[in-house]
C-alpha cells in the first residue's frame, strides 16, 4: 500500500508543469520542545549545552511520511553575568516514502543579554541550505535542487516566562528538482509561555505558537503541560481546527553533568480543517545548565518543556 502510495506523489509531482507550491516547515505537537529549529534566538537561554532529538511519524497507510531533526547548542564568552553567545547548528529531514525527500542543514548563532535584574533578551539567526531530491522510480527519474535558507528571531525572557518572534524562510528560495517548484515562502512565528508555582511540586506552564504566512489561514497551537517535582510531565496541545495532542514524558534524569528529557504525543484528528491522520512524536534531549551559580533564586525553569 505504501509503495502504491508513494507511486501516486511521484506521479502528481511529474506530471505538473510550470506549477508552483508553497511550502512552510511541518509543525510539531510538542512545539515548546522543537524551538531551537523554529527561532534561533532562543537557543542556550537555560541551558550551557542542549542536545535535542525529534521524530514525527504519521500511522496507517501513511507512516512511511516521517520528519526528524537533530539540534544542538552550546553557550560561549559566557564570563561576564548574564552576557554570552550562542553557536549551534541544526538538521532537518522529510520524507515521503523513498522517493522524495527534503534536508535543511543550519548554523546558529545567538547573542544574549540582561536587560534588567529579571529580564533578558536573546537574538539570533541560522542559515544554510535546503535540498530537496525526488529519486527514480518506475514513473519517473531522479532529480534535485539545493537553494540557500536562513531565519532571524529574537528572545525576551526571564527565570517565570518567555516571548519570541522569528522570521523564517527568509531568502523566499526557490527549487524544482524536476518540473514543479517548490517555493519556499516567509512566514513568522510568534511564541511564548508562563509557568505558575502551584505549590512546591507541582507547576502549570501554558504556552503558544502561532506561524503567520501570507495567503494561508493561520496556524495557532494552545498547549499546557503540568510538572510534578520537576520530574513528570503531562499535558495537552490543542491545534486549533487540525487536532488535539495529548503528552507525557519525564523530564531532569540525571546523565553525567547534566540531565536527560524524553517526551512522547500522539496527535488526534479534531476540527473543521482536520485530516484523518494519526501521528506519533518522541522527542529526547540532553541538557548540561551553567555552572557559575547567581545570587538569584530561581524557582522555576522551562527546560523546553
């Protein structure tokens, strides 16, 4: 079925001429976790080294779609309190069965500073490449096109909340691997979330991100998670008219010097735009926090989470 599937993709996909389709990166569930390949500005604002790994897996006839990306950071000329810099990088894949397939490779770089005694803002940017391959089959032949990709965002945030924006997609490339373009269009995402102490185990952190792109209806994610004891995390994304995203995971294992996060959703088909598709998501993540101490008390911590 899946082979039959694919089939038919390669098949639309040769068969248009002089066509050209939008194309914006596939949003996760678990969105608050996947920030470092969404706004490159808010890398390393937690954490001296963060590692995060993603994949995302539709079921039924359809898993054979999947996207997953690896990500990592790390803080530097971080000696002076609360200033330092941020280099990373970042890579991304989607594939539709084995005949197309779509990478973005990144660098990051980020710049973070203290505003006031609870305040700081981070801005930063990524570049590199988008490839995009559709391989040979017995409908079509083998083709493919890299073009240049780069994002700019910015970070404000403090030890309770955070707020960003991000510009992606910038360069408005384009790239036809066989007939048809695929055009890689701007569009900005706005985020942000709160964490409240309920008492001294357990924490409620609603969060945010809305992708605004010109020509397309908005997308708009609600999700709230709950911690208990900085350990256990579960909660709820709601994806406005597509689906709801229940999630659970663990969060602060210790690992060496620093911690480990694993986090797993499953995306339900809910409202007027909604697909009959099912997903999967596992996120894992490897975070190391600075080790020069301040004189702040810091009650809570995203983590990403």
């Amino acid at each position: 079925m899946k082979y039959f599937l694919s089939l038919v993709l390669i098949f639309y996909y040769v068969s248009a001429i002089s066509q050209e389709v939008p194309y914006t990166p596939v949003q996760f569930g678990q969105f608050f976790n996947t920030y470092s390949i969404i706004n490159p500005a808010s890398c390393g604002f937690r954490d001296k080294l963060e590692l995060f790994s993603a994949r995302q897996q539709h079921s039924g006839a359809w898993k054979h779609i999947t996207t997953t990306f690896v990500s990592g950071s790390v803080r530097f000329n971080d000696k002076k309190p609360n200033k330092f810099q941020v280099a990373g990088f970042a890579f991304v894949t989607d594939n539709e069965g084995q005949y197309l397939k779509r990478s973005r490779a990144y660098f990051t770089y980020g710049w973070h500073t203290r505003l006031s005694k609870k305040l700081s803002l981070g801005a930063g940017a990524s570049a590199g490449f988008f490839s995009y391959r559709v391989s040979s089959s017995n409908a079509s032949v083998s083709g493919s096109a890299t073009n240049i990709d780069a994002s700019l965002g910015i970070w404000l945030y403090s030890t309770t909340y955070y707020i960003g924006v991000a510009g992606n997609q910038i360069p408005n490339s384009e790239l036809t691997p066989l007939r048809e373009t695929t055009a890689l269009i701007r569009h900005t995402n706005a985020m942000g979330g709160y964490t409240f102490t309920a008492s001294e185990t357990f924490t409620i952190t609603p969060q945010f991100i809305i992708r605004y792109t010109e020509g397309l209806p908005l997308d708009i994610d609600l999700a709230t998670t709950g911690t208990v004891n900085n350990i256990v995390v579960a909660g709820i994304n709601y994806r406005y008219h597509k689906s709801v995203v229940p999630m659970v995971g663990f969060q602060d294992i210790k690992i060496g010097k620093g911690t480990g996060k694993i986090m797993f959703s499953y995306s339900v088909p809910a409202g007027k735009t909604a697909v009959n598709i099912r997903t999967y998501e596992l996120v894992l993540a490897y975070q190391v926090k600075p080790a020069r101490k301040t004189k702040e008390k810091t009650k809570v911590t995203f983590s990403h989470q």
